[in-house]
C-alpha cells in the first residue's frame, strides 16, 4: 500500500479532452464512419508526423503568433549541435503543403488525400475551443490545373461523412468567392476586407444591424449595390435551385454593375456563377442537403473560387460551421516551384464530438468492445471455458474469458455492467451442454461455439 | 506561378518518420489488425492527450531528463494567469496510470484497456531511434489483487497481434521476476543490480564473455550459484516445455541455495515457478510460439512476476524485442492512494514497421484505397457514369469517378498507376451495356452497377 508515499491528484488539463471509455467507443465509430466514407471515394490516408519546422510555418506566411506550441527539450544537450526548431501544427494544410513539395515526385496527381489527426492550438481554452483537436480533412491536388470535378466530390463526401453520424439533418452551404469579389471589384469597393468582414457576420446579425453597420463604410452607390447582393443572397436561401437564374438576372438588372465596372469583374463573376451552377448540378442527387449560399465568406485571401460551410440543422446547440473549406489556387507555393491548385474540406471532429456529448445528445456506448462474456465455471474447467472463448473469437466474435471463477452471478453482473450483450456458459458439469443468455431479452438457450451465431 | 517567391525547400525532420501513402496503406492496416486482436479480447479503446503536466510526470518518479519535451508559447499572453508547464508524453504507462486514478470511480474493474498512440521522446535520432514512435499497449489494472489469468492472456494478445502482421513466426518469451530476484536475495548478492545488467547483456555478449565480466563483482560461491543460473536458463531455452521441473531441481540441489538463503526467498522462488508455470500452460495452444526464458530481466525495479520479450526469428534485421512488458505491483500510487496492480505488454510499432520497410520486407500498398475507377466517357455521360460510381459506393465498394473525359487510354493509365484492379466502362454510347475490365487478368466482361460483385 501506498500510504506513506505523497500524491499527486491529478486534474483534467484544460483544453486537452479526453473521454470515458464508452464515449471513446462512440467516438471511434465515428471516426471509422468518416474514413469508411473517405476511402469510398477513393481517397488515401497519410499521417504527417506532429511537428513542422518553424521555418515551414513561418515560409507558408502564417500568423506565426501565439497560438503556436514550440518544443523546448527539458534539458538541453549542450554537446548537441543545435536543431530546428519545432512546433506543434495547428491545422493540416500547412503539413500537406509541405508533404506534397517534399514528396512531389513519388505522389500520383490528381493527389486525392485524407487526412485524421490531432492539431493543437495555444488557444485561451473557453467552451468549443480546445487546444488539441482531431480534424478529418480531406483534400485534391493536381499540378497547373484542377477539374471543378472535385469541388463536387469533396462536398459529397463530406455531407456523406456528416450524415453517416446519427446528427439529424445535415446542410451543406455552397458559393463561390469569384461571385463576391467580382462583385466588389465591379462596383469599386476600396476596403474589400472591411465589406466581407461585414457580410460574413450577416447571418448573425441580421439585415437591420448589417445596414447600420454598413453605413458610413462606403460611398451610398456602393453601398446599395451590396445591400441588393446581399438581398439577393437571402432570395437565394428562399430559392436555392435557381441561384444561376436568380444571380444572372441580378446581373443584368443592377444599375451599379451595368454603369460601372470592367470586363475583367463580370467576366469573373459569370465565372463564379457557372462554376457554382456545375458543383450545385453535380449534387442534385443529395437535395435539400446541399444548397447555395452567397454570404458564405470563409476568411479574406485563402480561398480562390469554391467555398463550403456545413449546419447541423436538428442541432442548435452547435454555433457556426462544422465543417468548412473551398479552392485554393497555389497550396505549396512557399516550398516548391509548382503550381498546385486544390480543393478541400475539413470536419472539425473534436469540438463537434464534446458540443454533442455536453448536450446530452451522444448515446454512450458499451464499456467493453465484446459481443460474449465467458462464464468461468471452475479452475478446474478452465481449459474448457478457454476454448469456447478461442472458438468464438476464431469465428470472428469479439470475447471476453471471465478471470476468476467467482459466483456465476458476480460474472454476470460483470457483463451488465459492461454492456456485453451475450454471457456464455460452459458445461458446468460432464455431459451437459453449452448455454448462452440473451442479457437483452433474458433468453437462455443451448449452444455450440462452433455454430452459434448472434 | 510563384517564380518570384522565396521557396524554402523543406526536408525531412530527424526522427520523426512519415510514409509515402502505399506504406502508410500497409501501417493503416497492421493498426486495424492490431485493434481487431486487442478487441477480440474485449479491450476497450483509450485516448489520453499529447500531454500531461510536467508535475504529473515527475510525480510519477520517472527520470524528468532530457527526453522529455515541454511545450511553450511561441508567444506567450503576459495577461494570462501561468498556466501549469505541459510536456509530451513519453510512454503509455504514465498517461495510463493519470487516467485510472482520475477517472477512477467511472471505470470498471478489471479496466481492460488498449492504447494505439504516438508518443515522443527527445533522443539523439540514429537507426531504429525515433522521436516520434506509435506504441500500442494493452494493459489490465484491477483494485487490490488481479488474477494471474491476465498475465496469460495479455501475452496471447500480443502473440496473436503479432502474428496478424506477414512477419513470419513470432516467439513470445516469458520469465517470472520473482524466480531471479528470489535467488539473488537467497544466495545473499549485493549488488543485484550490477548481476541483473549483466544477465540481461547475456544473449548479446554468450556465457563465456558473461563469466569474464561476472569475474570480480561478486564473492566466488555466489558467483557459481550465477553460473549454474545462467546454465539452467540455457537448459530450459533447449527444453522449455520442462521449464518448471528444471527450476525446481535447480532449487533442490544447489548448494549454495541449500545452504544459505531465507525461507522468504525460497518462497519467493517458488511462487514465481508456480506463477510461470500457469502462464505457460495457459499458452500451451500457442505451441513454439511461446517459450520460457530466464534470462528475461526488464528494467531494474519496475516489474514484480510475470516478464515478456518478444523475437521475430525471421526477421534478423530486427534487433532486441519487438514487444515487451510485464506485471507490476501498483500502477497509480503516485496519484491515488489505491493498491492497483496491473499486467501489460506494448507493442513498439513504429521501430517494427520502419525496420521491416528498410529491410524490404513490406510489400507497398496500392496508393488508392479503391477497389474500382469509373471511366468517365464524356461530358454529356457524366451524369450515368456518376450514378454507376455511387451505385457501387452504396453497394459497399471502394470507387473513384475519373475526373475529367480525357482518353480512355490515359484514364486505365491512372488506374494502373494507382493500383485500382478493376476499371469500370459506362456506355459510350446510348443502348450498350456496362463494362468492367479485372486489370490484373485484362479481362472485360458486360456488368451490370446493380449486381456486380469482386
């Protein structure tokens, strides 16, 4: 015993979760689901190791800020010759960036990739936001060009992916950034970041406070040309299967964009609009689950055309979007001279998992992963119950032995409190048979772990 | 094109490995058999965090040295309260025993549970050294007492996990602590640590270097008692099955021991063959595959009985074992004033798979995990060829939809390149059929998306 011994008690880590095991067990069936849905489309795994070189975040023209966990080792080797430094990544586009430069000549492009690991963020933990975090990304690359082909696909699987999970309804938001910007470049906004600052909050503010906040930012002309996109944008969240018909119209009716603006600006808007039209037509077949949404903003340069947010519908609890991304134009432009356009899609998986868990909304699962508890009669039928054990778990049953030969009813209780479903009893004596007992329904019958089947 | 850019050409980070995507299609395979193995047994899933407080470590009494990495801020919030110091886990072990003493009123015992993590250690990068490592461990804890069953079956566990992988034959070797640490105490050493380094050494430096070096540490008589030891070790290596008998004549007729030594010792002795001797008959099914082996030591303190190594015997590249463990006395006491003690083996994966990919003695995976590509023929047949692809997603096969109506010879090249084994022809023009081509025999036959089956 260890009384005289001092204890530490440990505390949770705040911002670094972890789960009982009957949530684990909920967690990592998802977590299959997702990579089931992934490789269904064909896409590979790989896993970048935990760290970058600083110098890799820092090339990639990151807010290489605060948020950022440097490793210091804890007492440094004075007779080594110093290292890299390395730090922690914080999402895994940087990682894949890097990946795909430095194993650029062994990859097959199109390179179609998956991608589920922890990342960690140095973040002030508060409620949803968490310093380590499991992403499930998935991302195409291909060398000069890409096919718009993807940016249907990537969208699919991750709907696919989201209403694998039993979340109720799943909505996938989709625009295209050439729309907005075209848009602005048209109608000569001066302060671009400033206006999709404002319109990205949109839907959290409503159409009263945006016009208010709107004010005095820009010149009155301009200014009634976004409130009218921004209708707009409303008419196609009432409309969603005629956003080309209802944006094309827009077009030609808008008096700031007709008096104004260059070819260039419409030229690219139409762009925006016949690829948003091609990726909407592509995912027909999912419905309601997939719908067009022109205020979706997703951040101020990252993204080139394609962009996707995500809303669990039957799940307010959950704010904001869980799972976001869209086309980039160049991924690893800081560390190869390559043109590498792409397409992806990330499912922020942990703050998801927690938001659902907290809101009482995940069954847990059962404390053991077995189908069978083996009763233990005896020690001296031990060899006996260690068979029937072996034969079931040959026969692709997943099987636990009871340890000791205690009270039949003490081992039972055990599977109770497990959650295995079937308990299994050996011959308790010479010439009797195999039983197994339905813990559900309380059935016991007669068996043979050679053909019994649950 | 980012010709003006500064590249910075990255490069792989000493010791921590990454794959190309058709061996990381191999390790993601191994993991998944390794996971089946620990859950055939009803081992339930853990996840702890990257880290652990730097006090929960040093509580611990591990040697806080300079493997060890800590976390810090790039930039650190001066607003912010000091937050405790975090560091990397290192092992399995330390995270394990944190969890059951802070989770210990939710869990059930027996806790049976598994862990497939990476961890890091700050090491000096050379052959086989990683810095980043995957380890899958199971362990048992229970309160108070935990029965020897366990010490067998989390070595059949690891035997059967093993094996799973195409490595060839696997041979577990089991020794019981208390059998050596019991005729050291008998034959009055003084220094057991200084012998027990220098039994582990055996296998490496042969008997005859072993008695050199055994040569001055220890007064003569004590020194034969040693000798004999190691001879009888040798002796039950040829003749394992016999472990037992051979153990106990040793003990009756050595000189030294009869004429020395504490009944405690001969106790202790006795209870480690008796100990052994159950773990070995428990394993009995497992054939050659399991052996005893004195001259197992592990480490100096930390395992009480029952001690496990593992050799790949066809596999001379890799060196040492590949899989190790044992029982232990108390898991948590440094964190809970509870007597838990626990047996456990972990797998060292990462040196595993990186040994036998050097070795080349991994066959690479396919670099998609399709079974399937659907050609795509034209524009105008996108649509049917897509419902092909989904039809046979929902049927439960692995497909990618070609992304773009290039060639046909071009997209089976694709295939080829990928290694997806059966392209799949949607009509090319209205009124003929589906076709599927097996890209390994060249065969193509007429197939219908609804029935078709590999």
């Amino acid at each position: 015993m260890s009384e005289k011994k001092k204890i530490y008690k440990p505390k949770p880590v705040s911002g670094f979760p972890e789960w009982l095991p009957e949530y684990r067990a909920v967690e990592q069936r998802w977590l299959d689901k997702i990579r089931a849905v992934f490789e269904s489309y064909g896409y590979c795994s790989i896993e970048t190791p935990a760290v970058e070189e600083l110098e890799v975040i820092a090339a990639k023209g990151e807010d290489v800020d605060k948020e950022i966990y440097v490793l210091e080792r804890l007492q440094a080797d004075p007779d080594e010759k110093k290292d890299a430094r390395l730090a922690l990544h914080f999402d895994q586009t940087v990682p894949l960036a890097r990946y795909v430069a430095q194993h650029f000549a062994d990859l097959t492009f199109p390179f179609k990739r998956y991608q589920m690991q922890k990342v960690w963020r140095g973040e002030r933990p508060q409620m949803g936001r968490m310093r380590e975090f499991t992403q499930c990304d998935i991302d195409v690359i291909n060398v000069d060009s890409l096919p718009l082909h993807f940016d249907a696909e990537v969208a699919a699987i991750c709907y696919e992916a989201l209403a694998a999970m039993d979340m109720g309804r799943v909505q996938l938001r989709v625009s295209n950034r050439k729309i907005l910007l075209g848009l602005l470049e048209n109608i000569g906004v001066k302060n671009p970041a400033e206006i999709l600052r404002l319109i990205d909050k949109m839907d959290k503010i409503g159409l009263l406070e945006f016009k208010v906040q709107l004010e005095g930012t820009t010149e009155k002309e301009v200014k009634n040309a976004i409130i009218q996109f921004v209708e707009l944008s409303n008419a196609v969240k009432e409309n969603p299967s005629n956003a080309s018909g209802l944006l094309r119209d827009f077009i030609a009716r808008n008096d700031v964009i007709a008096r104004s603006g260059s070819d260039a600006a419409i030229q690219m808007m139409n762009e925006g609009i016949e690829e948003l039209d091609f990726v909407l037509k592509q995912l027909e077949h999912l419905g309601d689950g997939v719908v067009a949404d022109l205020s979706i903003v997703r951040g101020l340069d990252y993204y080139t055309g394609t962009v996707y947010e995500t809303q669990l519908l039957d799940v307010p609890e959950f704010v904001g979007s869980v799972c976001s991304g869209g086309r980039y134009d160049d991924l690893a432009g800081s560390y190869i001279n390559k043109h590498l356009p792409g397409v992806g899609i990330s499912i922020g998986f942990t703050r998801l998992f927690d938001v659902l868990r907290q809101a009482g909304k995940i069954e847990p699962g059962p404390k053991s992963p077995a189908d069978v508890l083996v009763v233990l009669p005896s020690e001296e039928r031990r060899d006996e119950a260690a068979q029937a054990a072996r034969t079931l778990r040959e026969r692709g049953m997943k099987v636990e032995l009871y340890h000791a030969p205690q009270k039949v009813g003490k081992q039972i209780s055990y599977a109770e409190k497990k959650g295995i479903p079937y308990v299994w009893f050996p011959p308790f004596e010479d010439g009797l048979a195999h039983e197994v007992k339905n813990m559900s329904t309380g059935e016991q019958t007669e068996a043979s772990p050679n053909d019994w089947t649950i």
